[in-house]
C-alpha cells in the first residue's frame, strides 16, 4: 500500500494500463492540520502518482 499526505486541493493520479487516467482530488482537510493521508492499495499494473510527479514525468516525455 502506498501512503501519499496530500493537502486539500492537491490530486493524485492512477493510470491504468490502457493509458486512462483516475483523478483523485483533496477536497477538504481534517481539524488536525492541513493535510490528509490517503492509502491507495492498486494492482502493480495500476500507476499511482501524485499529481506533480504525472506532470514531471510528461514533462520528460515531450522533452526527449
């Protein structure tokens, strides 16, 4: 399982192996500060990123 601690407004992304993307999205925070914890637990075929890794790495795509 990974464990991301995201903060309201931040997303995370799960790519499928067709491309598709999911778009997990933060919308409020807890009364313990402002960011939240998110457990994810995806086959290994399922990408699971935080939303600035997805961008970095099409980023480095579009580069090379």
């Amino acid at each position: 399982m990974l464990i991301f601690e995201r903060f309201a407004g931040q997303m995370v992304d799960l790519t499928l192996p067709s491309g598709e993307v999911i778009v997990i999205q933060i919308l409020a925070r807890n009364n313990h500060g402002g960011s939240m914890r998110i457990g994810i637990d995806a086959p290994r075929n399922v990408l699971v990123d935080r939303r600035e890794i997805t961008l970095r790495k099409a980023r480095e795509v579009a580069i090379t």
